[in-house]
C-alpha cells in the first residue's frame, strides 16, 4: 500500500505533493506523511480544502495535524457505495438518485434537510445503511457549503482525480509480478507518477479556483500557531 497525497494550486493545476509506504488506514503514517509535506513547503499557516474518502485514521491526521485550518470533503462516490452496501439492488436506483438530487443542489442547508430525511426513511427498514448515511453527511456538503459549483464542484466533489491517478499507475506496473521491497516498490510507483504528471492537465473549473481559496479564507480562522503533533 502506498500513500499518495495529490494538491491542486489557485491556477487549478494538479501537483504529485509526497508518497509514502503506508496505509490511509494507519494514522501515524498519514501524519508523517503530512508533515513531510509541510516540512517541503506546503503552507500550514492557512486553510486547505482537503478531498478524502471515508479512512477514519485519514481524517484523524488531518485534524492533529491542520486543526481549524482544514476543511474536508467527503467524497461522495465513497458514500454513496458504502450506502448502498447496506440495501438490497432493487433500492439502488432509487437511492442514488435521492443522494445525486440533494447533492446537485446550490445550498447546503436544503441538501442537508434532504439527506437527513433520508437518512430516517433509511432507518426504519434498512438500519445500517440510514447510520452509514448519517456518517460524515455534513461533510459531504462542505464545497456545497462554500459556494462552489459547476466544474468546480464535479472535480471536487469526490476523489475522481487520485483515483485516476491510481489507475495510471496500476497501467504503469501491471508488469511486476513481485515487489522485493519497500524501497522497490516506491521507485516503481515515482516513475509512473512521474510519466502521469507530464500529461497532467489543469482540472475542471480551474477559473473558479480564486474563489473557492476566498471561501476558505471567510470560512476558517487561522490559528495562532499550528503545531505538528508526529509520533
């Protein structure tokens, strides 16, 4: 398993930001990597939208490490599979479309009323997949919540983008039968990333960036001072 932290800057270009050997499910890993990235550079005095997938250790390290100063997307893709893990096929579509008809709308506050109704229909038949809805749904508003969307918002709205990224890398090692080692294996992954970042294009919505860096300004007061909390 590798970690793979992917930034994209206020011109809306994408950027490979650290690798690292480890799982998101492991929090001390994701902490060091996350302190890798500001020990390189990566600005730790003002606020990030970060674009993550539901690893709990992830969003964990995220918040030891960025306090206040990180605001967090869940990807709704993810939610939307764990959702309908809990139900029978025959609820799928419906469910689907409930999930997309509260998540394309422009404000957060009718998305939510939305999602939490339901998210108590969910629960009187089918318990598990009501609480999985439950689970983070305020996050999965958060660049709804900022005022973003259009193109904007479909590139950020799930984790599309690094998981293009996976699937290029996967095409790009699909010949090692074996990894011998840790440092094998980092090698491997840095020259694919490195052929995939010579295609890397700016994302969807590159021209609304300045704005979602404004709404990230309004919406997040800045620490006094941020301290890196690596075990």
């Amino acid at each position: 398993m590798v970690l793979i932290a992917l930034g994209i800057d206020d011109a809306g270009e994408k950027h490979i930001l650290g690798i690292r050997e480890g799982s998101t499910e492991n929090t001390r890993m994701v902490r060091s990597l996350l302190a890798d990235l500001i020990e390189r550079g990566l600005d730790a005095t003002v606020p990030h939208l970060w674009v993550i997938d539901g690893a709990k250790a992830l969003r964990r390290a995220i918040n030891e490490v960025f306090g206040s100063l990180a605001l967090v997307q869940r990807c709704q893709e993810h939610k939307r599979r764990n959702i309908l893990d809990h139900l029978p096929k025959e609820l799928h579509a419906s469910v689907s479309r409930a999930l997309r008809d509260a998540w394309q709308s422009k404000d957060a506050a009718l998305a939510r009323r939305q999602l939490e109704r339901l998210a108590r229909s969910l629960a009187n038949t089918h318990p598990g997949a009501g609480a999985s809805l439950r689970e983070g749904l305020e996050e999965t508003l958060t660049i709804t919540a900022l005022g973003i969307d259009g193109a904007l918002y479909k590139t950020l709205r799930s984790t599309n983008p690094i998981e293009n990224l996976n699937g290029l890398i996967v095409h790009y090692t699909h010949n090692v039968k074996r990894w011998k080692d840790g440092h094998m294996l980092l090698r491997w992954i840095g020259s694919a990333l490195h052929e995939a970042a010579s295609g890397f294009r700016s994302v969807r919505g590159f021209r609304e960036m300045k704005r979602l860096i404004r709404a990230l300004m309004q919406r997040v007061q800045p620490d006094s001072l941020v301290q890196l909390k690596v075990a």
